[in-house]
C-alpha cells in the first residue's frame, strides 16, 4: 500500500482488527521511510466473492441466481415481500461477512436454508429437496432431521 505523504510504496500493518462493523478489516500502516502513519479498511466485494462447488469446481457468485432460487421456493407462501427482500439482504451480509473470498456452496446452501427454515417451513422444504440432488445424501438427512415438527409440506 502506497504511502499517501511521502509515496513510498513499502509501508508496513501495524495493527490489523475487524472494524466495528464487523465487515472489514481496520489496518494500521506506518511508512518506514517518512514515519508517516495511515488507515486502510479492508472489505470483501460480494462481486469478487467466488463460488466453490462441491466437484471443486469454482463459479463467481452470482446474486440474481441466489434470489430466483429463494423467490422459487416462497412462490405462493403467505411471505411478505419486503420479509422476502430482507431475507436475502441479510444473506448477502453474511456471506460478506465471512472474510474470505472463496465460499462453499454447501455454506451458502446451509444459510439460505436457515433463513428459509425461520420464515416458512414450507419454503424450506422445498428448497431442501431442491438442494438434496446437488449434495450427498447424508447432508439432506441431515437437514430433515433439523426440521421441527409439525412438518406440513402439502398445501
Ligand atoms: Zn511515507
């Protein structure tokens, strides 16, 4: 990082802390050559987050895929739609709030499925089964067994 007083292009962190939002990194630089001191604040761009698929395939995150996939499984539930948009907005957060670039598809499937699982329970089933041809068994079996009960998946 290049110092913003003398130019030097060799600075040093000395101190890095999650900021209080808990979405960036709060950095504290010195110039060794000027005795300059600066701040950066280090975040993750949600259009450089990178999808990696459970063949080890890697995918750049795509917003409007995860949205469609969500508003599918809420089709005709009695959601609100600002619930719905709020949903997915807090999705986003999260996913952005992870500190790393490179996110599982198995994470994102687990968060959209929380939130889904906290709104309607018929959503969530639906995009569980949606979700169970793209995982191993185990991991629907899994996501069944954290279902609670009374589990109501006709309408
Ligand atoms: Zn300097």
């Amino acid at each position: 990082m290049r110092c913003p007083f003398c130019g030097n292009i060799d600075t040093q962190v000395k101190d890095s802390r999650p900021a209080e939002d808990h979405v960036s990194i709060r950095r504290r630089r010195l110039c060794p050559a000027c005795g300059g001191r600066f701040t950066t604040y280090e975040r993750v761009q949600l259009r450089d987050l990178v999808v990696i698929k459970t063949n080890g395939r890697r995918e750049d995150f795509d917003r409007t895929k995860l949205e469609r996939s969500i508003r599918i499984a809420l089709q005709k539930r009695p959601v609100e739609p600002e619930r719905i948009d709020q949903m997915i907005s807090g999705i986003v957060r999260r996913l952005e709030s992870l500190g790393d670039t490179d996110v599982a598809s198995k994470v994102i499937g687990e968060i959209v499925m929380e939130s889904l699982a906290r709104i309607d329970t018929v959503a969530y089933v639906r995009f569980a089964s949606v979700y169970k041809n793209f995982q191993e068994a185990d991991d629907f079996d899994r996501f069944v067994a954290e279902l609670r009960p009374p589990l109501k998946v006709d309408e």
